[in-house]
C-alpha cells in the first residue's frame, strides 16, 4: 500500500468529524451524533459514495442550516474532506465510514430531507447490478428514511447509469420532479448544492461528458 494511503488511514482515525461502522455492536440510530446537540434541530442531507466529500463541503458551506453527513466505505478517501472541513472550520459537515447497504443501521426512519448520489460507480457488469445505488433494494431503504416529501438527487456521467436509474425509480413507483441531460447547459438552473464540482465531476466536463440530473420522490 503506498505511503501517502496508509498515513491517511490512520490520521483518519482521530479525526473528530469522522464515525466509524465499526465491527461491533452498532448503536441504536437515534444515538448517532447526527441525532444528538446542536445537530438534533438540523435537517439532515446524505451524500452516499461521498469519496474525498467535495460535494458534502460545498452542500455544508452553502447550507449553514443544515447538517451533511458524508458517507463512503473508503476512509483514505474522506479523511481528505474532514481535514479539509477542519481546517474551514465547517461544523455543520460529518463523514460516516459505512457501506451504503448498512446505513438503515444509522439513521431513523423519516429523518432526512434530501439524499445525494454524486457520480456513483456504474457497475455495468450484469453480475453487479444489485450493486448500483439505485437498484430497488437501495430505493427501498431510501424510501424509510427519507421525511414525506424527501427527494433524492443523482449527478452522474453515465448514460447507462442514468437510464437505469430512471427506470428503476418508475418501477419502484417514485415520482421524477427534474430531470436534465446536461445540467450545466444554459437550459437548466440547478440547485445550488448541485453546482458544487468534484474532481471526478470536472474530469468529466474536460472529456466533454455532459452532467445528467435527475431528482425524484419516493413517498
Ligand atoms: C466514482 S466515486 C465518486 C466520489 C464522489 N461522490 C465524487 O463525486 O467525486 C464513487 C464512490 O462511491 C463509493 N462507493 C461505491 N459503492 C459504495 C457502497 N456500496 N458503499 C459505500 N461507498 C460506496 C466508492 O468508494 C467511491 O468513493
């Protein structure tokens, strides 16, 4: 493993914006920090597969209000936006190092207002398919936990993923509020959290992929 991953698996440890899923016992959802102080009040935004947690930074910066917990199984990876996020001094942000399949364990039912899938991996291969953030079993828990009216978003640059998600979403009987095949086209106006670039994103814009968008209800 090289150096520079291995230091960053173990600073991120001690960070104190991060919370591990842990082997263990895990405690109840109401429990979670996120539930608990100043964060109790706050509506609550998930950003899954938040990978260095650009997005959950800039949602929080632009968000002051609301509480962005970040959430990916790769710690080397978060340990770059909660150090970021320290050093901003930005509180409203956390990160939660967790597979997206265990997050019904950390959170109460209807107790988040919006949930972002930002350029979640494709999984193309047939065999992965149960393995994309969209596929109904993730529509199923998305659905508990978000409050009536909650909305998901996705940022993706694949057009195969988009597809997929637009057809999943309609057999699980989800309701799309906004859809756009280049969000940063002069036709659409997207939300502010939704302007915030990542790395990956920009990467994408430089080949020319066109960002797609879409928002969509479960309940
Ligand atoms: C393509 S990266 C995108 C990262 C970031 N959202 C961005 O826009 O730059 C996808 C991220 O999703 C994470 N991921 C994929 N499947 C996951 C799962 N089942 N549970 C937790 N994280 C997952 C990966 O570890 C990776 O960091």
């Amino acid at each position: 493993m090289a150096k520079n991953k291995r230091h960053k698996y173990e600073r991120v440890r001690h960070l104190p914006n991060v919370i591990f899923s842990g082997s263990g016992e895990v405690p109840a959802p109401g429990s979670q920090p996120w539930y608990r102080g100043r964060f109790a009040g706050m509506e609550k935004v998930l950003e899954l597969g938040c990978g260095k947690g650009e997005h959950s930074l800039g949602f929080a910066a632009a968000n002051p209000g609301k509480l962005c917990v970040g959430i990916d199984r790769k710690s080397h990876r978060m340990c770059v936006g909660a150090e970021k996020a320290l050093d901003l001094g930005l509180e409203n942000v956390l990160f939660l190092r967790a597979r997206i399949e265990q997050i019904k364990w950390f959170f109460v039912e209807q107790s988040i207002h919006e949930i972002w899938l930002t350029f979640p991996d494709p999984c193309p291969k047939t065999r992965t398919i149960k393995s994309r953030l969209s596929a109904p079993s993730f529509l199923d828990v998305y659905a508990g936990l978000l409050v009536p009216g909650g909305i998901v978003h996705l940022k993706t640059d694949s057009d195969m993923f988009f597809d997929y998600t637009r057809t999943s979403v309609e057999r699980w009987g989800g309701r799309e509020i906004a859809v756009a095949m280049d969000m940063h086209g002069e036709d659409f106006n997207p939300p502010a959290a939704g302007k915030v670039i990542s790395a990956y994103e920009n990467a994408a814009l430089l080949r020319g992929t066109p960002i797609k968008y879409l928002a969509f209800e479960l309940n």
